[in-house]
C-alpha cells in the first residue's frame, strides 16, 4: 500500500490479522473489541522489528561466516602442520631404504669383521626405524589433536548453520506474512477500527462516565500512543523518514506527518467522530498535498491544536481515509502559517515553532 498523502510506503505489520469486529455501541461489546485490539498489536506492532529482525539475521550470517574462515584457517594450518611433519618422515624412509640397500647379504659367521660391520649396519636400520616410528607416532598424534579440533569446529558450524536456517525461514515467514496483510489493507482496517472505537468510547463517556468506559478509554489511548512510538521508530531508522510529531487536537494526542505542502490540517473522519465534532465536517472540497497532488475530503475546523510548544485557534482542516498505521494525519499550512518553523532533526521532536508577531 502506498501513502495516499506523499507516496511513501505504508507503516510494517507482521503476520494476518484476526478478522476485525463490527462497530458496536453496546458497552458490552467494548471488552471484546479491545480483546482484539490487544491481540492484533501483541502479534503485529510489539517485539521485534523486521527491520531489527534482519540486523540480527546478518549477525548470524556475519557469525557463522567467521565460523567457516575460523574452519578453513585450520584445515591450512593443519595441512601446513602435516607437511612439516611428514617432512622428516620423508627423510628416515629415504635414509631406511638406502639403508636396506647398502645392507647386503648377511656374512659368513666365520668372518668376524664382516660379521661385525653388518651388525652394525643393522643396528644403524633398526635405529632409523624406531626414529621413524617415533615419529610417525608423534605425527599421528598431531594429526588426531587436529582432526578433533575440526570436529568440533563442524559440530559448531553445523549448529550455527540449524540456527541460521531456522532465524531465516521465521524472518522469511514473518515477511511473507506482512506483504499479505499489507497486500489486503488489513493494517489501515486495524488503525481505523482502534480510531472507531475511541470515538464509540468517547461519545459512551460523554453521555455516561463510568468507571469501566474510563478504563476501557485509556487502555485505546495507550494503544494508539503505542502505535504512534512505533511509526516514529520505524521512520527514525529510514533514511529520509518522514518527520512525526505529537499534537492535541483539542483534548486528543494525535500524531502528524509535518507536511509543508499540504494546505491543511488532515485527520480521519473517525478521529474528527472522537473529538465529538462530526456534526461540523462541511462540504467536501479539494485538498492540494506536497507535489501538486489532489485529494477530496470533507472541510471542518478545528478549535485549538497544539504542537511542539505551539497552539493555534481555529486551524482550517479536512477529513481524509485513514493512511498509515500510527500516524492520523497531515500537519498542513493552515496551522504551520501561524509560526515560523524549522526542522531540525536535532531536537527530539524535529518541528521547532516560533510563534509569528
């Protein structure tokens, strides 16, 4: 899905959401809708980001990478380590065999002397051979301690390489899922049903405070602050992200693109039910957005918005769809020309208002 403001894709969800409920004005019906809400957030907004998912993906891979070099490096070593070893087994097989060469037949038992010299001829072999038995020995041993060594290092890798596999297919489950939940608009469905039920909620308050309504009012609150943290983070970790600001719409918090193109302030019709000021949206008129683009929505105005330590009175807006998901509207001229203003990504809010004279 795609912005219908500026053009910019839509915020992330992670896996298909449970059908979503019909609007209902039975207090009864409230625990429920909430219950869903709940659900909806804990499987799609909360944990880990697919964006932080891949970072450590990446890790992994970086991890296990390091694993194989560490690997491979030892089997150099070892092979370096074996050619040093069988370098002087090479040289006692050389020496043995001119040995057995120069061995001959063996001498008469009457000729001492020669007798003697063959004896010693033989001892000379023999000690070349316990030489290259020790050796071989010490050799084998060498070979053993490294191919215990690799051993481990491939249990390692075997290990790394079950885990990575397995972080890939969820990460690629995850993703998957999401291109279907955003493929259908069930994320823009999901934010306009919250929106719905805080005005369901709100307009239950105004005719009946009780307790439970109270309580059931501020849990969609926190549920929309925490939707509206998540589109800030998730557009703070995007190059060029669009700048978000919490504001009041009379005595609701509201979270704004800042869109110096927009002529108007835009909100969701659901949000303008909220505020209790539905009865006021006008005729439906022309909106023109950053670039040139043109929307249509119904004209309304507000009584006093507030922004970065900013307020103004009687800010013309409109009522458009709902866009992305923790994000209600666009933050437009109609109220930006009242201050003069900067962004500057250096202060927390990135929107500094100084009121105009």
């Amino acid at each position: 899905m795609v912005h219908p403001f500026l053009g910019v894709p839509c915020c992330l969800a992670l896996t298909l959401a449970p059908a979503l409920p019909a609007r209902a004005q039975d207090p009864g019906a409230y625990p429920s809708r909430l219950a869903t809400m709940e659900t909806i957030l804990e499987r799609f907004y909360r944990g880990e980001s697919l964006s932080a998912g891949q970072k450590r993906l990446n890790a992994q891979v970086d991890a296990y990478n390091a694993l194989a070099q560490q690997r491979n490096a030892k089997v150099d070593a070892a092979r370096t380590q074996t050619d040093r070893d069988h370098a002087p087994l090479r040289t006692l097989a050389d020496l043995l065999e001119a040995q057995d060469k120069n061995l001959g037949p063996a001498p008469a038992p009457s000729d001492r002397a020669a007798v003697r010299a063959y004896n010693q001829r033989v001892d000379a072999r023999n000690e070349t051979v316990r030489q290259y038995n020790l050796q071989a020995a010490a050799a084998r041993q060498g070979a053993a301690a490294g191919d215990a060594e690799l051993q481990r290092l491939d249990a390692g890798i075997d290990q790394a390489r079950v885990r990575l596999d397995a972080e890939r297919q969820a990460l690629k489950a995850r993703r998957d899922a999401f291109e279907a939940f955003r493929a259908n608009d069930r994320d823009v469905a999901f934010f306009t049903a919250l929106n719905r039920l805080l005005a369901d909620l709100r307009a239950a308050c105004r005719n009946r405070p009780t307790p439970a309504l109270l309580t059931d009012l501020a849990k969609v609150r926190g549920y929309r602050r925490e939707l509206a943290r998540w589109a800030s983070a998730r557009q703070a970790g995007q190059d060029n992200g669009l700048v978000l600001v919490e504001a009041m719409v009379g005595d609701e918090p509201c979270s704004f693109i800042v869109d110096t193109g927009a002529q108007l302030v835009c909100l969701p019709e659901e949000l303008i039910d909220a505020l209790g000021e539905g009865g006021k949206l006008g005729e439906e008129s022309a909106l023109t957005l950053a670039g040139g683009q043109k929307l249509r929505g119904r004209a309304i105005r507000f009584d006093r918005i507030s922004v970065a330590g900013g307020a103004a009175a009687q800010v013309d807006g409109v009522a458009v769809p709902a866009s992305e998901v923790g994000i209600d509207g666009l933050l437009g001229q109609s109220f930006l020309k009242h201050f003069a203003y900067t962004i500057d990504p250096g202060q927390p809010g990135k929107l500094v208002l100084v009121r105009r004279d």
